[in-house]
C-alpha cells in the first residue's frame, strides 16, 4: 500500500474492488488459526484490526501482518490498529516506546501553538514509523473528539482539549505527520463523542444538545477536516438530529450531517460493531451501519462465530465506498526521511519544557531550540 501507483489502488494486486468484502476483521491472538486462514481466504474482507491479544513482538507483528495478507491473497490489504499514544495504544514498552498522551500536547499547544502544532506533527510522525516498520498501514487516530466538562472519561485524555479551535488545528498536524510516515490516519469518532456521558463500548450514549450547540462545538473539527480520507463514526445518540437511533445506525446522522453539513466524503468505518452501545445480532448491526451510509463495518473482538455471521450479509466494497476506497490509497506516498533519535528528543524537549513551564519553572519558549521538526524530518 505504501507508495502505491494511484492508477492501480482501487484494484489492488489485479483484484476488482467487489473482491473485496466492506469489512474489517479483528483475529483471536497472535497465531492465526487454520480455521481463521480459511474463513479469511473465503470470506475476503477489506482487511484487518489488530489489539494487544494480537501483539507479543515486533518479529511477532510483522510475521501476523505478513499471514494475515497472504490469506486474503492480496499484498497491500489495509492492516488498522488503534495506536493513539496515552492509554489507547496496543504497541507498548518494553518493545515500543511510549507516546504522549493527545491532552498533554494540547496543555503544550494552550501555552505555545507553534510548539504545540510541532508536537502533534512529530507525534504522528514517529507513530507512523513504529507502524509502517511492522507493515501496518491504517492508525485509528487521531481522536478529533472536544470533551465537555463532567462527561464520561470514555474520551478524556484521548483528546486535545476542549476548544474546538485547537483540537481542529492539533488533529491536522497529527494527520500530517501520519502522512509523513507513509501511514493513514483515521479520523474520529464523526461526528463527536466528546459529550457523552456514557462509555459506547459498555452502553449507548444520548447527548441531549442542541443542534447550534453541536454546529458550535463537537462538529466543528471534523467540519474542519473533512477533506481527509478516512473517518470513523461514533456510537452515539444524538437526539436533536435522530432521537431514536446512534449515529451509526442513522441515515439522518451519516447523509445529513457527515455528508451534508460536515462535507465529509471520505471512506467511512463504522465503530467495532461489538461494542455495548449497539443491540442486535452480529448480523444486524452490520445490516444497520451499512443502510444508515457506512461505507466498512468493524468487527474487532476476533470471534469467528460472530465474523461468520457478519460475513454472509457484507457485501463487496463497490460503488461510492470503492471510490473513496482509491481516493484514500492515492494518498499514501512513500514515508519521508527522517532522523528518528532526533524527532523523539524533540518531542520530549517541547513536551518537558512545557510541563516545567506549567509549575513556574520555565519561561524558554521550547520552538526557540533545536531543529524545526520539518527539518529533521528531511534528514537536516
């Protein structure tokens, strides 16, 4: 996938795009199965997730990612993982390094935009080259999310802050620098979960909001951000749009927000259909997410039985999803070069100055030392 030629994308390794069923898998642990391999090799999804049951090693990693195509039969299938950096990330010392946590970037970027701005760039640059160096191609981040006070720490964290503004600006750093790295990014959770007071994975949120309160606040970054590639869709009621239904599941919500007022036409994931917030079989869910304008279902808890299910009802990937399927491949380039040793220190240099700063202690602007990260990037 890395570098692909944009005329051969949407086809990849000779393959129409229908070959390709509009699902995303998740598998048991760090072995496949020889029933996985078949059911895999049968049921063709677009590709793969991969979770902490799913890592041991980087050799371990990299021979997974390797299995997991070769079943599919197709070199360049999307392998996605949820690597955020803080406490979302599936790659974990003593074999990766840890990255920052998105709310500790944005405190950097309240004090000091440029250095903050900096921060997310190199954060997502150097999370690339962890990925792209184990043959993953597709990171579920950066969370574009703006929390309010009170709401469930389901998001917390995971976000920039709470100023839409920011979050706006730090997500498109993020997503540079992922770019950077040969990597793509995924945007989420469209069209905001930072007002939840529920955890989706354990139950369905409701936000009560309305809707010039959403336009002013929780839309405002992906309405920013819509002419990236890859989006994700959250599990969560939004009742002064779809009273009834969570945003995954409603047509009100995909076509007249994500679509509509948002502008977003890039490929869009539903969130882990396993998750709490949604009733109904494996089956069902897939069925829904799909009608209400999804373009991939993820199912990510590895259960067979489950995927089966999810299996027989997915169709191929065609018509507008294919489109936006090649549109996001034409964007991949090869990853630029870097110094790695140097964009970390940088990274870690802006991030303590900006922390010392915060208890008094230094008054340095950080972006007034080192080398520009976009130099470094260069090699400089």
């Amino acid at each position: 996938m890395p570098g692909a030629d944009p005329d051969r994308v949407g086809n990849p390794d000779g393959l129409d795009a229908g070959a390709a069923r509009a699902v995303v898998f998740g598998c048991a642990g760090t072995l496949l199965t020889l029933e996985e391999r078949a059911f895999f090799r049968e049921s063709q999804p677009l590709g793969f997730i991969l979770f902490r049951r799913n890592i041991a090693s980087p050799e371990q990693v990299k021979s997974l990612v390797r299995d997991l195509r070769a079943a599919v039969g197709r070199e360049h299938a999307p392998v996605l993982i949820d690597q955020e950096g803080g406490r979302v990330a599936r790659l974990r010392p003593p074999h990766w390094p840890n990255h920052p946590a998105a709310r500790r970037i944005g405190r950097l970027a309240e004090q000091k935009p440029a250095a903050g701005r900096e921060a997310a760039w190199l954060n997502g640059r150097l999370l690339a080259a962890m990925l792209f160096d184990l043959g993953i191609t597709v990171d579920c981040a950066p969370v574009c999310d703006v929390p309010v006070p009170h709401a469930h720490d389901v998001i917390g964290d995971r976000a920039f802050g709470g100023d839409p503004r920011l979050v706006t600006e730090l997500s498109r750093a993020a997503c540079d620098g992922f770019l950077a790295g040969g990597v793509l990014p995924v945007i989420k959770h469209i069209p905001g979960h930072g007002r939840a007071f529920a955890d989706s994975h354990q139950e369905l949120p409701v936000v009560d909001a309305a809707r010039a309160e959403l336009d002013a606040t929780d839309f405002v970054p992906f309405r920013g951000l819509a002419d990236l590639p890859l989006g994700m869709v959250a599990h969560v009621v939004y009742r002064a749009i779809d009273p009834l239904r969570p945003a995954s599941t409603s047509s009100a919500v995909i076509g007249g927000v994500v679509r509509g007022v948002l502008g977003f036409d890039g490929l869009l994931f539903s969130d882990d259909l396993s998750m709490g917030a949604l009733r109904g079989t494996p089956a069902t869910r897939a069925q829904d997410v799909l009608a209400a304008g999804c373009d991939v279902v993820l199912h990510c808890n590895g259960d067979l039985a489950e995927m089966r299910q999810v299996a027989a009802v997915v169709p191929g990937l065609n018509g507008a999803a294919a489109v936006r399927w090649r549109r996001a491949l034409a964007v991949l380039r090869p990853p630029q070069p870097m110094v790695e040793e140097e964009l970390r220190a940088r990274l870690e240099l802006l991030l303590r100055d900006s922390e010392r700063q915060g208890d008094g202690v230094c008054d340095e602007d950080p972006t007034a030392r080192g080398t520009p990260a976009l130099a470094l990037a260069a090699g400089g």
